[in-house]
C-alpha cells in the first residue's frame, strides 16, 4: 500500500467506523457466533500472492464484526468496562504511525516527555499529593499495559527492595499479601515469581455503610486481620514483603481501609510495600464527593504504590495502566540493568527519566498521547461529569432493585457497580428462610451473605434460581444485554456495572425489564417444578 492508497483506505476506514458506532444499538450485544466459525471461512494459509486492499477492508466487515462482542454496546454491563473515545481512536492511529518503542528519552524525547508531564495532570486530577508527581522528582506516574503487570512490577521492586535490606534472608521464606477479594493477578504474580502467597480471608469482615445502618458496604480488609497473619507468620520464621490491597473489587467494589492498614505497617511493619489496586474504582477521585470512599487520604499518606486503569471506566481507550511511586528509585534501583547499548549522555547524567527501567519490559507503546488527548478534550469538568453520570445511572438500577419485590442488592451498590440476586420475598418470606432475621426486616443484613446464619438449603436453593436465571440470560438475551456473575461467600450473584460511555437511562430500564421478566420466568418454572 502506497501513501495514496493509504490516504483513501483511511477514510474509507474512519467512515466504517463511524458507521459501526451509530449502528453499534441495533447490534447484538454479544458475538451470535459458534465456536470455530472463522476458522471455518478462512483459508487455512496465508495467500501467496497479496491480495487487493478492498478485499482484506471487506473481509473486516464481513467477518470480523460478527464476532465481536460490543463493548461500547449502551448494554453492555458485564465485568467492568473498558474506556473507548473518539479522542483515544486517533491517538492510538497516531501513535501507530510514529510506532517507535520509546524505550529511553533518546527514543523519543516526545514520547517520554508527554508521559510525564499527562501523569502529572492525573495525579492532580486525582488529588494525588506531589510526591507521586513526576516534576518532584522523587516519585512519579509511569502508564503500563495493564494493572496485572503495574502489580507484577511492583512485586518484583517490593521483592528487591526486601532482599536488598534483609540479605540473609531466603527467597522461600518471602511471602507476599492479598485478600480473598484481591483480583486473581495476585496469585498469578506469585505464581510467575515463585513465591509465597497468603491469601487473608476477608469474607468475614462486613464493612456497614456509613449512611445507611442496614446495607452491607462490601468486604474489606482492616488492621486486625493483617495483625493476625502477620504475627503468625513472622513467629513462623516468614519475611512478609508486600501487601496488595484493593479500592473497589472485581467480584463486589469492596475497599479495604487504606488509611488504617497504612498507618499500622507504617508503624509496625514500614519495610513492607503497600500496594494499591485501584484499577477501577481510582478514577473516582477526580470527583471530590468521592475521594473519602476511595480513600484519598489514606493513599497520599500510606502507600508505596498505586494503580488505576484508565483504560477501564477513564475514557482511554485498551491500554492505559497508570502506576504511581511514592519513591522512583524502589523501581529503577529494581529494574536498572544498563548495557553498554543502551547508555545515553542524558540517561547517564540522570537528567532526563528512562522509563525503560520503571516496568519490565525495554519497549513500549506511545500511550500517554490517548490520556492527553482524552483529559484536553473533556477537560477534568468533563471527566467528572462522565463519572458521575455512570454512578447516577448505578443508583437508578439499585433503587429499583431496592424496590423490587424478587431481587435483592447482596451489598450496597459500589461507585458504578451494582451486585444483587434473585430473591422472591413472596414465596419466600424471610421467617421460614432465615432463620436469624428481624421478622419485619426485608432487608439485607437478614438474607445477604453477611448472615452466618442463612439456612444452607434455603442458600443452595436460591444459588439454584439464580444460576437458573444467569443460564437463561447468558442463552437467550446475550443479543439484548450482557451482564457478569459472582461467588461471594458461597452466594451466587449477578454483577451489573455501568461505564460504556454511550448508556443511557434508557438502556438501564429494558435491562431491568429484562431482568424482571427473565426472573419471572425462572420463579414460574421453580415454582411449577416444586
Ligand atoms: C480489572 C481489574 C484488574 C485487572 O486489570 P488488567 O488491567 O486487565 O490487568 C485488577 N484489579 C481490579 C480491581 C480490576 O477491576
């Protein structure tokens, strides 16, 4: 392809793509494809010859886009969302066409230079303190690929700096922290690094919300519980080096209390590495009314390190991990490993930042152009008023939920995160269920997972429509809507979380009545079966 062939098979390209966003609501929401059926339309090597461009755009159209599942659909509320602009679709086409691996300022000084000045335009935004700043020169912001490998690199560092401070101790003796409701990179990374890993069992520790005595708030991670195993383990010869903690779950946007848990280790433990997973909830400290939930102060003042995607719910298009450091060197003293080939003037007079040595790979894409070009276009109003329409569209669904009379919310909705179950009050009432419930109580301190007491057939019995009900959603509705399910506590539940930037109010009342009528549908048939 020449430059004139480029030129007209670029347009062509930008007037599809805007042809598959304002068609994007008629499409089903997810792929109606059968396993194996692009195989089946492909030749199975490639062609001798080149073929003609028009062919290849076609065959994207054609083939491609059936089996796509849409998530910028306005009905796509499964696991979280993943941002998508405009803005970031021409910084990634942008990027593309400079396509240099940026590893050191030399690279390309632009590359490098826009990275730290945009993750200082974040941090601000996120009302995080100046030591994470870049301009500080002692901490700074560095954009991965995602928050699996923004918690791997900090492992590595936290592993380095400890075997760096505690030479005698051996590697098998180093154990690493997470929760039950740490995202699963955590046992991943332990895995990749060979590690020990103690998973402290969180699911006992009910968090109520502060504005409402009766709904759960999540499961979250305090003092005493890391007291607990830290002692155990530290008696048993252990070195604990590192602690990932998490503002905002996968499974139910629980927070852990950043602010305890930080001022303890501080205290007691200083040389363990605070690590904070924020990969979706983060980008709700760019709003003020939201910084004491997502534990702003506890952040600023305790942590090691921080991850938040904006590629998930911060409008930046797949990918965009931001990870601040308190202190920069904890990575570069880790990840500095400089040959003779890579040495620069400015690299070697420490004038300028190598940001090959803040993550783990020496290559890396020009991404910090989709955040500027993001944060110049919306502006921080505007990406707060993106924020908070997602949240204000979360507590629509949940106030519906509250009012129903066959679903329940099993915690108090998170940010844009609702997570709740099928839970007839008419056939079921509380009394004959729970046995421990207040008797007036339709509440959901007397039926959530937080009752030890939840009689195990009445469970293993409303785990059963509830799965019956995910079945019937996942093989019949996929087209219309997509939401995700979750185990909390032995309790089947469904996940709705809200974020694609095109959803509207709209979109949030047919999922519910959806919801509804798949919910009736699997109550009859219960109840038919009985
Ligand atoms: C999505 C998510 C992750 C994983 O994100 P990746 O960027 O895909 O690695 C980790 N933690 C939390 C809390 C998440 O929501």
């Amino acid at each position: 392809m020449d430059i004139e062939q480029f030129r007209k098979a670029g347009y062509q390209a930008i007037d599809r793509i805007c042809d598959y966003y304002y068609s994007l609501r008629e499409k089903p929401v997810v792929a109606q494809v059968e396993p194996g059926y692009l195989r089946k339309a492909l030749p199975d090597h490639a062609p001798e010859k080149g073929e003609q461009w028009d062919a290849i755009a076609d065959d994207y159209q054609s083939l491609i886009i059936p089996g796509l599942t849409h998530w910028q659909h306005p009905s796509f509320f499964a696991y979280f969302p993943t941002g998508c602009t405009f803005e970031g679709m021409l910084a990634d086409l942008y990027s593309s066409s400079a396509c240099n691996p940026g590893f050191n300022w030399l690279a390309s000084p632009a590359c490098t230079e826009l990275e730290s000045v945009v993750m200082d335009w974040a941090a601000r935004m996120l009302g995080l303190e100046r030591t994470f700043w870049n301009i500080s020169e002692v901490g700074g912001g560095v954009i991965q690929t995602t928050a699996s490998d923004s918690a791997l690199t900090a492992v590595v560092c936290a592993r380095t700096r400890c075997t760096t401070l505690n030479p005698d101790v051996p590697h098998s003796s180093l154990v690493m922290y997470v929760t039950s409701h740490t995202h699963s990179f955590g046992l991943k990374a332990a895995r990749i690094l060979g590690l020990r890993v103690r998973t402290i069992d969180v699911d006992d520790e009910v968090v109520m919300g502060k504005d409402s005595e009766e709904e759960v708030d999540g499961w979250g991670l305090g003092v005493n519980k890391l007291k607990e195993a830290l002692k155990e383990d530290l008696a048993n010869g252990m070195k604990p080096f590192i602690l990932v903690a998490t503002v905002g779950t996968t499974n139910s946007g629980a927070v852990d209390r950043i602010d305890e848990i930080g001022e303890y280790l501080a205290k007691e433990h200083p040389s363990i590495w605070l690590h904070v997973d924020a990969a979706w909830a983060g980008v709700t400290l760019a709003c003020p009314e939201y910084r004491d939930r997502a534990q702003l102060a506890g952040i600023n003042k305790w942590v090691t390190s921080l991850c938040v995607n904006f590629h998930k719910w911060g409008l930046t298009n797949f990918d965009a991990s931001a990870l601040w450091v308190r202190d920069r060197n904890l990575l570069i003293d880790a990840l500095d490993v400089t040959p003779a080939y890579l040495r620069t003037k400015h690299g070697d007079a420490g004038t300028v930042i190598d940001y090959r040595n803040w993550h783990l790979s020496l290559g890396r894409r020009f991404r910090s152009l989709k955040l500027w070009f993001v944060l110049r276009s919306f502006g921080v109003e505007g990406f707060q008023t993106y924020i908070r329409r997602c949240i204000k569209l979360n507590e629509l669904f949940a106030s519906l939920v509250r009012k129903s009379d066959i679903f329940e919310l099993v915690t108090r909705p998170s940010f844009a995160l609702t997570v709740f179950r099928l839970r007839p009050q008419a056939i079921f009432e509380p009394s004959t269920l729970v046995s421990t419930s207040p008797p007036t109580s339709s509440s959901i301190t007397a039926t959530a997972p937080t009752s030890d007491k939840e009689d195990p057939s009445s469970l293993a019995f409303l785990n059963a429509l509830n799965r019956a009900m995910h079945h019937e959603l996942q093989t019949s509705h996929t087209h219309e809507m997509l939401l995700t399910q979750t185990e909390i506590r032995g309790v089947f539940c469904l996940r709705l979380a809200v974020g694609a930037a095109r959803t509207e109010e709209r979109d949030i009342l047919r999922a519910w009545e959806i919801l509804n009528e798949v919910g009736e549908h699997v109550l009859a048939e219960a109840q038919s079966g009985a």
